[in-house]
C-alpha cells in the first residue's frame, strides 16, 4: 500500500491484519515503485497525490514494466476523469475516500482471487481481437470503437471464453462489488455491443445462456 498520509495509512494497514491481509506500507510513490519491483503482491493499493511519484505515474510505469498485479487506487479524487484515466492507465478497481473498510476489504479480496492478468499480449476468442495496450477492438479484422465500459464487458468475457459468465460475474468485474444500481445494466451493455459487433456481420457471437449468463461463441 501506498499512501502518504500516515495515520489513514497505519488505520487501513491495521484494518486489513485484522481480517487477515498482511500488508507493506510506504508513504511515496518512488519507494511504492521499488517495492513492486522487488517483491511480489497479491494486490497493489496506490493513492494518487504521492510525493516523489504520483500514483498514475507509478501505475503506468509498472504496467510498462509488466507488472501485471491487480492495483486498485485509493483516493480523494473523485471526478469521473480521474476515475477514467486510472483504469485507463491499467488500474483495475478505483475506490474513494472517504471509504469502507468493509468495502475495502472485499475489493481486495475480489482482486486477490483474479490475479495478475496479461495485459500486454492480443486477446482473442471466436472473431474478436483485442489489443490491452491500446484498448481497441477488432472483429474479424475491421476495427469498431467502443466506450470504455463496452470495453470492459467484451474483454471480460473474452478472457474467460468460452466459458459462461454469470451476470453477477460481470457486475463484479466491470462495475465494481459494491454497484447498487439495476443489475439489468448488463443486459443493456450487451445489447450496445451487438449492435456495434454482431449485427453488422450478420452473424451473433455473443449469446446469452438464460438462467446462467452470457458466452462468447468461439466455433
């Protein structure tokens, strides 16, 4: 964890011991780095208004480095744009302060049990290529554009393809575990994505599975 303020610090530090998860804490961002480097986590918790390297910088340099550990940001700013450029820059979950250690505690624990994910190779499964580095999309090599929460969904199910993934699944990954909204978001998300990657070709790849979630077809 890397927080500069000591005493929240401290707090989440003991917070977490409590239920189990032990935790390194530094307060800047250029001794959170080599950290990283040097050892392995589980999870990576960054603020983002660090001294010596603020939390975007040391988040962007270790995805450029490979470092492929889950890292949630943990922090004051709350603008939906600071929330986008964190995922952007490779982060995988954004909480804000202030915050629940409950919460906290539970999207760590999600985190611990996704692991590292490979961001650096092309994904594929049926017609569908995707690059994480750059965040576009192709099917059957014809680039479409999608928002980043379209993203989000296909290169969810695409890297459990072709398995089935259950709504809760999804919900979990892409709008995060404590999302309190219309579970039926899904739904909406994946009817924005047929129309963008199915129906101009014709052919449906993403099906839903009634009762049990939603595949990409590969055959």
């Amino acid at each position: 964890m890397v927080e500069d303020e000591v005493r929240l610090g401290e707090n989440v530090q003991r917070g977490l011991a409590a239920e189990g998860i032990s935790v390194d804490l530094v307060h800047d961002g250029l001794d959170g780095l080599w950290r990283a480097r040097e050892s392995t986590y589980d999870v990576i918790i960054l603020d983002i208004m660090l001294p010596g390297m603020n939390g975007f910088e040391l988040c962007r340099t270790l995805r450029s480095e490979d470092v492929t550990t889950p890292i949630l940001f943990l922090t004051a700013k709350d603008g939906e744009y600071d929330e986008a450029e964190g995922l952007d820059l490779g982060a995988d979950d954004y909480l804000r302060k202030p915050f629940s250690l409950v919460v906290l505690v539970a999207r760590v624990r999600a985190l611990a049990r996704r692991g590292p994910v490979e961001r650096a190779t092309t994904l594929t499964a049926g017609p569908f290529e995707l690059d994480p580095g750059t965040r576009r999309c192709r099917r059957e090599g014809v680039e479409v554009e999608l928002t980043q929460r379209e993203y989000a969904v296909l290169e969810h199910l695409l890297r459990r393809a072709p398995d089935i993934v259950s709504k809760h699944d999804l919900l979990e990954a892409v709008w995060g575990i404590d999302f309190d909204g219309d579970p039926n978001i899904v739904e909406v998300y994946l009817g924005y994505l047929r129309r963008k990657l199915d129906k101009p070709f014709d052919k449906a790849c993403l099906r839903t599975v009634r009762g049990h979630g939603y595949q990409v077809v590969v055959t």
